[in-house]
C-alpha cells in the first residue's frame, strides 16, 4: 500500500481508502448484508487500508454505527476516518447551516463512538447557508478538536472557492473516474494551485469499471444508481463498450479493469486518494494490488485515445 499525505496537515492516509456507502446504506441499496459490511472495513484495514470514509445520510446514520462498531478494536492512529454531514434525511433537505452542522456533527461522533473525526465534510451545498458561514462553523469546531481537517463534497468551482476564500479547506471529494472526467476541466487545477487533496469517489464508474457488467445488466429497483446519468439507456451501454476496450490494455497490462481505472486515478495530478466502495470483503482485496500498480507513459497515452 502508498500513503501520502492530506494537505495542509499531517494527516497521513492511504492511497486506496474505503468508501462505505453500502455499509449499512440501506437507503442507497436493497439486500445488504450488515455483518458483510463489519468484515469488509475489518478486511480493509488488515490489508493496509488506514482511510475510511463514510457520511450521516447513509443508511440514515446506520453506517457510521457500524464502521464505529467495525473499528473499535483498533488503535485510533491506525485509520483515518472521514465523514459528512448537510444531508438532512428527516426532513429530506440540505442544510449545512452552523446549528444544524453543530449538532449533525455530535450526532456523528456519537454514533461513531469517537471523539473527533479526522476530517469532516460539508457533503451537499444547501443553496440558502452561504458557505463560507458554514465552513467558519467547521473551523469553530476543528478549534473545539472535534475534527481535524476540513472537506467539502459535490461542490461547484464558484462553491469551492467561496468556501477556500480564508485556505480553510484541506480536502474536496468528487465524483471522478474514467467515464467522467469533467472535474479536470476547471477544480482540478484550481485543487493543484491552491493545496487542496482531491478524493475520488465512485472511482470505479460506480461498478461501470469493475468489469463485470454486460449490456444487459440492470440495477434492482431500489438501487441508488438508478438516478445517476452513467445508467440511462443509451449512456449505459456506450459506457460498457468503452470498459471492454479498457479491459484489453488492462490484460496487455497484466492487470484488472479496477485496478487499472485506480492506477490510472492515482496517477492524475491533485489526487491523493481514491475511495472504491463494495459490498463484499473481497472486493477490498481485490482494490488492494493497484496502490502499487505503475502506469507509463504509453500506457497513459493508449488509456486516452480510447477515453477521448
């Protein structure tokens, strides 16, 4: 496993982390197995993995439950854990306003078991709160010890930079993978130039680029994806005809699909980590080979012409 570092702090995290939406998220997936989800965060730091990322709205609080349970019988300088907060599932809106986040936040770390994260997300603008208020209330409560470093997620360019006006904000957390490059656009270089980690969620096409999805897959109803553009007719299956051509420069490279999309993440300039989630412990172990899998230059440049 590569480690680095989360910027602007010493915060010292794994390459490949652990996205664990569907831990307990059983409001994002039907059948999921809970006792699955304590062994796949167990499986995960067994194999090296120190960067656990979860957020209240996943499984209505029922995640943070159960990577607190799946984590407190290690040493709490063995993970980093991040989690998120601005979804608000009882009323069904975002709210990332100082109160609400004051007592979404200890609402988090009691479910955690923890008394401090190490780094905290605004997950959702709420359009309303201006976020500079709102990442001024993270900086109370980072002073307070209550968090360690600042993040925000799902954010426009305008967005991030009103919330990095003061260099508050250590981390920012997309959606980026092959099959959506559009941060790359205008946040990535705005994360290079000003010292902010990128972290890349759903960095496997959310199961798009786990190579095992054919033209006639389709998601159980109460799935999640189910909403996302990537899984619409049309832009579905165009997606899996461009994993099969990945998948060839992935066997000439002696590699998997998912190792390779990771690899390939990893070698972007900004990203400090990427956050592959799963379902099942040896899905972990699978995600595991490509911290350390090297990308050249050729490889790059054929990964582009099918990509472009």
């Amino acid at each position: 496993m590569k480690y680095t570092v989360l910027k602007k702090t010493d915060i010292r995290i794994s390459a490949i982390g652990l996205g664990t939406n569907a831990v307990g998220g059983h409001n994002l997936y039907d059948g999921l197995e809970e006792k699955d989800g304590r062994e796949m965060v167990r499986t995960a730091i067994g194999h090296g993995v120190t960067f656990f990322d979860t957020a209240d709205s996943y499984g209505h609080g029922r995640s943070e439950e159960l990577v607190g349970e799946a984590l407190k019988d290690y040493g709490r300088s063995q993970y980093v854990l991040a989690t998120k907060g601005g979804s608000d599932w009882r009323t069904k809106t975002k709210n990332i306003s100082p109160a609400y986040l004051k007592k979404a936040l200890d609402d988090s770390l009691s479910r955690l078991g923890l008394e401090y994260v190490d780094l905290y997300y605004l997950h959702h603008m709420d359009k309303t709160t201006p976020v500079g208020e709102a990442v001024a209330e993270l900086v109370r409560q980072k002073e307070a010890g209550k968090i360690r470093a600042i993040g925000v997620s799902n954010v426009t360019l305008d967005e991030l930079k009103e919330a990095n006006a003061h260099g508050d904000v250590n981390a920012v957390q997309l959606a980026y993978h092959m099959l959506d490059r559009s941060i790359e656009k205008e946040i990535l270089p705005y994360c290079v130039e000003n010292d902010i980690s990128i972290v890349a969620y759903g960095p496997l096409a959310f199961g798009l680029l786990g190579g095992t999805y054919s033209s006639d897959f389709r998601l159980a109803p109460g799935d999640f994806r189910n909403r996302l553009p990537l899984f619409q007719h049309g832009t579905f299956e165009r997606a899996i005809g461009t994993a099969e051509a990945l998948k060839k420069v992935a066997s000439e490279k002696g590699t998997t699909l998912p190792n390779l999309a990771l690899a390939w993440l990893l070698a972007q300039p900004g990203v400090d980590a990427v956050i592959p989630g799963g379902k099942r412990p040896e899905q972990v172990t699978g995600n595991i080979p490509a911290a350390d899998l090297v990308l050249t230059e050729e490889d790059l440049a054929k990964i582009a012409v099918i990509l472009d």
